[in-house]
C-alpha cells in the first residue's frame, strides 16, 4: 500500500515525514521536490513515476503538497482520495492548512495520520470518529502536549461509537435544540463555442447536512425526482439496499457536519447553459480586439449573482484595455487576465458587452479563453427537491431545513 507520506511547503521543504515499509533515504523525495519546483502547478502531473522502484502520488491544497510514496501495485483513485481526507481532517481540526498550524500542531498532526493510516493501509476517514479518537486542540491540550509530549489528556477512548452499534455516531449525544439542515449543492461544468453554442455539459451535485439532533435519529430522506441521480456515492451511514429497492435514503446521521451523497445527473446534456456566452477575436496588424456578450440562459428566470467572467490572454499580449458600460473590470499585467465583475445578472437585464484590447508581436493568432464563475441561490439546475423527512427511533419536535444551490465549475468558452 503507502510506503510512506510527506507534507512539503512551496519552497521544497518537508515539514512532516512518515515512512513505514522502507527507508530509500531522501533521493527520491529530493527528485520529486526537483521536479515540482521546476515545472507549473497545471503542468505537474499528480502520479510520476520517480524511480524504477518508486511511483510519488500528490495533490496540492492551500500551498502544501501532500504526496505519498508506494512501491507496489495499488489504485491511485485510493491513494488521492486517502489524501483529499487527510487533507480534510487538517481542515476540520485547525481551520486553515498552513506550515505554521502544521508545526504549532505537530502531535495532533502526528496523531490524526496514525488513526487514518496503519502501516500504510487507509483505516479511520469518518471525521466523527477521528474527532472522538483524537481531540481537537486547544489551549488545555497544547499546554500538556509541551509538558507532557502527549497529544491527549488521558488513555484514548473506545472510538467515536462508545458503547453504540453505530461507528460514525456516538451514543448518549443531547442537544437543546433539535435541528437538522440539509444543503443540495450542484456545480456545472460547461464548454461552449465562440457563438454560444453548448459543446459539452456536465451537472454533478451533492447532499450535505448538519445534525444538531439527541439520541440516535433513524431519518428517511425522499426525492421528488430521484431518477435525475446517476453514479451515486454515499456516506456510510446510508442503508443501500434501502436505496437499491425505492430510492429512498434511510440513515443514522453523524452528529454535526457530514456530507451524505454525491452524484452526476443523467442526461446532463439536454440542460440548457444557466449563463450564456459569446466571443468575437478579431484584429487589425497587430492590434486585436475581444468583442464579449454575456447573458442568461432563456429557460432561467431566477438572477445570477457574484458573476465574475475571467478572460485569459496569450502570454506575449501586452497594452490591455477594456471598455464596459455594466459591471466593473479589473486587469492584471502579469497574468494577463482581465476581470469582469457583476454583483448580479437579472433575467431582465439586456446583454451585456465588454470589450478587451491588447497587442501582441507573436507571428501566431492568440488564444483566449473566457472562465465564468457564478451562483443561483435556492435553486438546483437539475431540478432536484426533497419531498420529505421522517425521523423514527426518537419522539421528539425537531426543525429541519433545507436549501439548494447552484455553483459554476469550469465553465469555458475558447475563441
């Protein structure tokens, strides 16, 4: 499985080590450092072979590479998913995932890798258990951390189940209030072509909830429309069979945040574009000129806000202007982009136009490509609703609320 796993800064320096298999010494970790410092973020594969021994699997999250090394045949999909969830506890316990909070935390750090993985082999990823098994750091526990070199205060517990049946949940939980929310969030992902036209579109989703409830909740969740679900994945506490046989979700919640399905929807292909774009290049010797028009997709009646449409020129552009008359534009001479900003976009709004300027002395035609960014609040493109609730197992009133969202992903145009 994992022959060993580093935590590396931007600048090539190893914060944390953990070697379990072999002891290869740092020539390959200072190959794989090499080689990252060398070549561009998008550029840099996440699996590279290093050695004929050795092949180095990594993501990067908030400036921090966190890259495994395996020696044996294995499914990279495991080694990056393992690595995302670490990343994810980190986040879950300090916050923000920075070199500071690493090394302010170096116990707890130690301590969460040593519950996720034994000798290499990914064991506890619920972040329910892992908060019971490993507490969340503060000022009581970092003072006896200093004094005593232990990560906890007493003898570790019995897992996050305690005495329960249920790994992810903990028996005798009370809460005031009784509340549970539930987020449907879904994200597009779309390439279109110069004249607005939709080349490809993709809708993936997911259901996320927050349990504020006492005792063990037996909840049943119903879909208005679960046919609309493809490649769904689900947390552990859903009841397949249950699935399999109506569709329904049947589950036992953890306490707190816990994201409980993902899916793509079917037949994403037929949705119309939420925001429509269209690019015009065209140029004069070596002046160009980006003639740009935005607008909402004609089935949308709900308004786009926090739009934010991100033009990427070609390296060697250089005298970069804009002109709009709506929305706000910002350039950055180094990156060569230009950002347009619109703080919302009405279904009633006229098309809107921007116009970007540059010049180049590069023999070839330019490449640009437009990035959208966007959301539409309390609303699911798919068209994904919740038709109902049902808690058993405890008799009690409880709140429940439920909200969805619509996010952009990579959302392209070329021209």
């Amino acid at each position: 499985m994992i022959d060993s796993i580093y935590l590396i800064d931007d600048h090539g320096r190893t914060i944390i080590e953990k070697q379990w298999r072999s002891s290869h010494g740092t020539t390959v970790v200072n190959q794989f450092i090499k080689t990252l410092l060398e070549t561009s973020t998008g550029d840099f594969r996440p699996i590279i072979e290093l050695s004929s021994r050795f092949v180095g699997i990594h993501i990067k999250r908030d400036g921090i590479v966190f890259l495994c090394l395996v020696a044996s045949e294995v499914s990279p999909f495991l080694v990056l998913e393992f690595l995302e969830r670490f990343y994810q506890a980190l986040l879950e316990y300090f916050g923000r995932v920075t070199e500071y909070t690493i090394k302010e935390n170096f116990l707890t750090v130690t301590r969460v890798l040593e519950e996720m993985l034994d000798y290499g082999y990914p064991l506890t990823t619920d972040l329910a258990v892992l908060r019971d098994q490993v507490p969340v750091p503060n000022l009581v526990t970092k003072v006896m951390q200093t004094v005593t070199g232990s990560s906890t205060l007493g003898d570790r517990g019995a897992g996050a189940g305690g005495d329960s049946l249920v790994p992810w949940r903990k028996s005798g939980i009370r809460h005031k209030n009784n509340e549970l929310y539930v987020d449907i969030t879904e994200e597009v992902d779309a390439v279109l072509e110069n004249t607005g036209q939709v080349t490809s579109l993709d809708i993936t989703g997911r259901v996320t909830g927050t349990c504020l409830m006492s005792g063990m909740p037996d909840l049943t969740l119903t879909f208005a429309n679960p046919s609309l679900l493809d490649d769904a994945s689900f947390h552990p506490c859903v009841r397949l069979r249950q699935f399999e046989a109506d569709r329904t979700l049947s589950f036992i919640p953890p306490d707190g945040p816990f994201k409980l399905l993902t899916y793509r929807v079917s037949q994403a292909q037929s949705y119309q574009p939420p925001l429509v774009m269209r690019a015009a290049l065209t140029n004069d010797d070596a002046q160009y000129r980006v003639a740009i028009s935005v607008g909402i997709g004609q089935t949308f009646a709900r308004p786009l806000e926090n739009v934010v449409i991100i033009v990427a020129l070609s390296d060697a552009a250089a005298n970069i202007t804009t002109k709009a008359e709506h929305g706000t534009t910002s350039i950055d001479p180094r990156a060569k982009t230009v950002r347009w900003r619109h703080p919302k976009i009405e279904k009633t709004s006229s098309t809107l136009h921007l116009d970007v300027s540059f010049t180049t002395k590069a023999s070839a035609r330019p490449t640009v490509v437009l990035t959208a960014e966007f959301e539409i609040g309390s609303f699911a493109i798919s068209g994904l609703k919740i038709r109902g609730l049902r808690l058993s197992g405890e008799h009690y009133q409880y709140y429940k609320g439920v909200k969805s969202k619509t996010i952009s992903g990579k959302y392209q145009l070329r021209c």
